[in-house]
C-alpha cells in the first residue's frame, strides 16, 4: 500500500490560527512576509521546489509537528471522526495502508487503546502496511499485503475476533495519468470495501480515501447494498485542490447482505 507524497494531513483550526498575529488586526501584508520560500535548487524539478514550499507553509503540517502527530492526514479522520462518531471508546479498529501511523494515533487516543481514561472502555488499534512502520504506543503494527489470501484470517487472529471500524487511507503510486490514478484508488477503494465486510461486526463502520473521477459508482452502490448510512465528505483538512474525498459508510448490515450481493452478482 503505497502512500502518495504529502499525503499526512492537517486541521481546520491549524488553518484559522496560522496568520500572523492571529487577532483582528492582523494584516495580509504581515501575513505573507512570514510565508517561507524555498528556493529552487540544482537538479531540483520547480514542482518539487512548489511542493516543498507547500509543505513549509501548511498550517496543518505545522500543527502535526507542534502536536506530535505523524503528519497532516492525523486530521483528516479526527475531522471525519468529530461529525460521524465511529472512533469510540472501546472500539475494534483496523487502519488499511497505515503509514505513516497518523490515523493510529488519532484512533488509539479515541477509543481508548491505552487504557488512561479511567472508567471508558479499553479499545484495540491493529494497523497493516506493506512497508515497516515506526512502532506506536497502544496500537498493534503489522506488516502485511492486505490482498494476500490469508490476510483477512490473519487480521481476525491479531483482534481475537471481529472489528467494529476498518479504515483505509491508502493510494497507488502516481503515474501521473489522472484517469489512470483514478481507476487504481477506485480498485483500493473496493478491496478494501470487500475486506471490510469479511472482518466487520454487523453495525460497523467502513471509511475510506477515494479520488473524485467518475468511476467511483460500482463502489458508491456497493457500500449503499451493504451499511444503512453512506456519505460522501472532503473534511477540511483535505486540501482545496485535491481532488480526494473521503466515503463513511456506518451501519454494516452483516455478512449476510455481502453473500446475498455476490450471489446476485
């Protein structure tokens, strides 16, 4: 599972606090002088300069650091978490394609995985990638092919059981061919959507990245088949020119609407 650069997220209040000055008086002017520029550098491409230069000035990627977060993506799902509620405490949470790990911090905090909220109940993060992550406290980091045959027996076994969330940030290499780019998310999007509804508990909660682009219907009507709820969302720590957007789909309805479908299919 192969992450796109830049890829870690950032918050809304990261954005409305990133001005010099932060008051009411502040000015454009005093903002851009604090904007940092990179200079381009020999045997530098200029979008890698740009890109850089993005980087430096993202008031997300500035408050991952600030809060020790593994990059701006941590946003992203505690955005999506903040208005659809499925990172509860207690709660059974894969994260598909998890490096960096921000997604494992936001969800080991929220459903509790250490333990340190005396009176709620203790939750369990198990992350996979295909590369090796840094080790995260109160989350279990495995690394895995997720579309290996034995994968979902595999994850079943690391929980003791079913999961209540399977989350996916994952995204193909670039190749630098939009439609191309679009139909491979698309494919992620919907292995992961049919590991989901293996590892599920009925009730649970699927949430994914996919990349706006047309071919995402066969996917939008198999989510509608199988959860009771299914939204389309581009949090604000997504940014304005990406043209990701994230599904939630809440309200697994077992895996007896999944066998149904593929009967019918």
């Amino acid at each position: 599972m192969v992450k796109a650069p830049g890829k870690t997220g950032g918050a809304a209040g990261g954005a409305a606090g990133g001005g010099a000055g932060g008051g009411g008086g502040a000015s454009g002017r005093g903002q851009r002088e604090l904007r940092v520029r990179v200079k381009t550098a020999k045997g530098r491409k200029l979008s890698s300069t740009l890109w850089l230069e993005r980087q430096l000035n993202d008031p997300y990627v500035l408050r991952a650091r600030k809060e020790g977060y593994r990059g701006r993506a941590a946003y992203k799902i505690l955005e999506l978490d903040d208005k659809f509620r499925f990172l509860v405490p207690g709660a059974r949470v894969v994260d598909l394609g998890c490096a960096p790990g921000g997604w494992c911090q936001i969800a080991v905090n929220r459903v509790n995985a250490l333990g340190d909220r005396s009176g709620k109940k203790v939750g369990t993060v198990l992350g996979v990638d295909l590369q090796e992550v840094e080790p995260i406290a109160g989350a279990e980091i495995h690394q895995l092919d997720f579309l290996a045959e034995d994968a979902d027996a595999r994850v079943k076994g690391w929980l003791g059981g079913r999961a209540d969330v399977v989350m996916s940030d994952m995204a193909a290499a670039s190749s630098g061919h939009k439609g191309t780019d679009h139909l491979r998310i698309i494919a992620l999007c919907e292995a992961a959507a049919q590991f989901a509804f293996d590892v599920l508990e009925e009730g649970g909660t699927f949430v994914a990245k996919v990349l706006a682009g047309g071919a995402e219907q066969e996917l939008q009507t198999l989510l509608k088949q199988n959860f009771r709820k299914v939204a389309n969302v581009k949090p604000p720590a997504s940014r304005a020119d990406s043209s990701e957007k994230f599904v939630v789909a809440q309200g697994f309805r077992g895996r007896g609407a999944a066998s149904a479908e593929d009967a019918g299919a």
